[in-house]
C-alpha cells in the first residue's frame, strides 16, 4: 500500500513524500515535487514488488556509499579512529558489493579468516615505517575479531535505520569468535613497592603511577586530568569525559593526594593541564621511557600500563568490596567485566561464612 504524505517548506514550495509498504518487502520511498509523478512511481513500484521485478535500495547501493553515510553519522562517536580502521578492513572486503550481497555468510566466512590470518596490528605503530615493517606477525585474538564484526554490525544497522537501504542486519545471524578469558595481571605489594621506589625519580610518572593505582582509573583518564575536576576539599576527581559516556567520582587519597596538592601551588596558570605537555614538543607529555626503566628497574616483566587497573581492581575485591561496587568504581557498565577478579574474593566469601556461622551459633 502506498502513503503519499505532502510537505510545504517555509519559502511556499511543495513536495510529495511516497512510501510503498507491501508485506514480504522492504518499505521503498522517494520524493517528488509533483503529485502525478509520486503517483505514477508509487504505483510501478508497488506493481513491481508483487510481479518480483523490484530490485529494492539494497541492490541500488555499495557498501562504499553505506561507509561514507555512515561516518557521517559516527563521525561523533570515541571510538570512532577504531571503528573507521575496522571498518577500512571491510571495504577491502565488500567495498564495491552492492549491499544485497553482503550475507551473514560471506560475513562469517570472512570473520573465519581473520582469526586465521596472521596480521602486525598485535603491536602499536611507533610512526617509523622501518620498525613498523618489523612488527612480529601474528594472529588477531578473537576478540579483536569480534570487535571487527561489531564496526560492521554498527555501519549496517545504520542501512536499516535510518537509511532503509536493508530490510534486516544480516549481522545478527553471524556468530562471534569465543573470546578468551580475559587477562588478570596484578603486582604483588613486594612489586608495587619496587616500582613506586623505582618512579619516583620521574614526578609525572610517580604521581600517575599512584593515581592510577588508587583509583583505578584509565590512563587516558589519569594523563588527561584538569586542575578544574580537582576537588581538594571533597578530596575528589571528577571525570566528565569517560568511556561509556557516563560521569564517575574518582576517591584522591593518601600520597597521591599529598603529591597533587604540592604541584597546584606551582601550576602554570595559563595551562589547567595536571599533566602539561613537554615544551619542546608540544605533545601530551610521554611517560612510555619512563616506565620502560621503571619496569626494568623494579625487575617488573609481563606487565602493561592498563594492568595498574587490574591491580586497584583486584586490591579492592580482595579487601571485601563487592563487584557491584568495583564496577561502580572501575566505571563499568555490566558485571561481565568485572566477572574475571571473582575468583580472589573467595577468602572473603569464606570468612563472612564463618561470621554467618559464628552468629548462628553453628560455628
């Protein structure tokens, strides 16, 4: 059945907005600026539909022209330097595909061969084509993989509303890679002393090494920190800008508030940057050679930047505090992140037993 909707803009011209709707198919619309012609297409259309000859948008566009469309809409998004490398790998793939092409099964088979094939993406670029060439190769873990698969689930969901260039995802049939447990790494306090020992004759590196681990926020949070969000008198950190979108208090104790307090009496007031960058550059200040000698001087190996917050993470349940509470904190949205440091609280579980017990008279 075919919708003819009239539309008047403000300077007095009209146009006629058609929308073909026929059980079985996609709905189809076009504009025109006269009725006759809206008419006319809306009934073809609608005659080609039940006689199969309509081809419908989705054999009308590219996945190339999908992309661009896309960006458009993303191009908003935090993530989206990620999601527009992902989606780059795709194009390779589908690019010239018109999109009734794509399939949950070329989709899958896709998916397939990424786990399989070997890639230098496991390390960082360094921004030196020569040492970037000499990357180790190795295969995407699965789940690089499925976040691969989520950029392009995103870009044709975008097809399907608010474009309506695809009656359905064809994503929601493939299946995702079975990812790995995910990586728990902490110090041990014999560890987490000899590396503050071994930071602190670099001031940002210490003050960041002891934000991090007392909150347990991001590096980007911490590094990105500005003397506005300080609260001295809450002894508080507030992050507006977080990963999920959503505000989260950070606690400012001990040496940590100590060393910040110090650096606010000799601040450069032009720059509200806790973390200022290098003046010879005019970068964000690096700390990557600082906590390379760091690590080696602390005899500290297997050990990353982001594994700080696995330490405050796993700290905190180990002291009794819930995983409702660490994913409070951590900022985590869904209890499945914080689901791998379930395992260290198993003392604590055993010691409120034994209060249970001890109460019940049964102990």
């Amino acid at each position: 059945m075919a919708y003819i909707q009239k539309r008047v803009t403000k300077d007095g011209n009209s146009s006629y907005r058609v929308q073909v709707r026929l059980r079985g198919f996609a709905a189809e619309c076009a504009t025109f600026d006269r009725l006759t012609d809206a008419k006319e297409w809306a009934t073809k259309t609608e005659a080609d539909m039940k006689a199969g000859r309509h081809f419908g948008q989705s054999k009308r566009h590219t996945f190339n022209e999908l992309v661009v469309e896309y960006e458009k809409h993303a191009a908003g998004l935090k993530s989206f330097a990620d999601r527009k490398r992902h989606l780059e790998a795709w194009q390779e793939l589908f690019g010239d595909s018109l999109l009734s092409e794509i399939t949950s099964v070329r989709i899958n088979s896709a998916r397939a061969k990424m786990l399989e094939a070997n890639t230098r993406h496991s390390e960082r670029k360094t921004g030196d084509p020569a040492q970037d060439a000499k990357r180790p190769m190795n295969k995407r873990s699965p789940q690089t993989v499925n976040r691969y698969v989520a950029a392009l689930s995103a870009c044709l969901t975008h097809a399907v509303k608010p474009l309506e260039w695809l009656d359905r995802n064809p994503c929601r049939l493939v299946t995702k890679a079975k990812e790995n447990a995910g990586r728990v790494r902490f110090l041990s306090q014999d560890e987490m002393k000899r590396l503050l020992d071994a930071s602190r004759p670099h001031a940002d590196l210490n003050l960041a090494l002891l934000l991090s681990l007392t909150t347990g926020g991001r590096q980007s949070e911490i590094m990105g920190l500005r003397w506005p969000q300080v609260d001295f008198q809450r002894q508080t950190i507030l992050l507006h800008d977080t990963k999920n979108g959503e505000k989260r208090v950070l606690p400012l104790v001990g040496e940590a508030y100590t060393l910040l307090q110090e650096r606010a009496k000799v601040r450069n007031l032009k720059d509200d940057r806790v973390f200022p960058p290098a003046k010879a550059t005019g970068k964000n200040r690096g700390l990557r050679e600082a906590w390379d000698k760091a690590l080696k001087t602390a005899g500290i190996s297997n050990f990353r930047w982001h594994d700080l917050r696995h330490t405050a993470a796993s700290y905190l349940v180990m002291n009794g505090v819930s995983l409702v509470e660490v994913a409070k904190i951590l900022g985590h949205r869904t209890l499945s992140m914080v689901a791998r440091y379930a395992h260290l609280s198993d003392e604590h579980v055993v010691a409120t037993g034994k209060q249970l017990a001890e109460k019940m008279g049964v102990a």
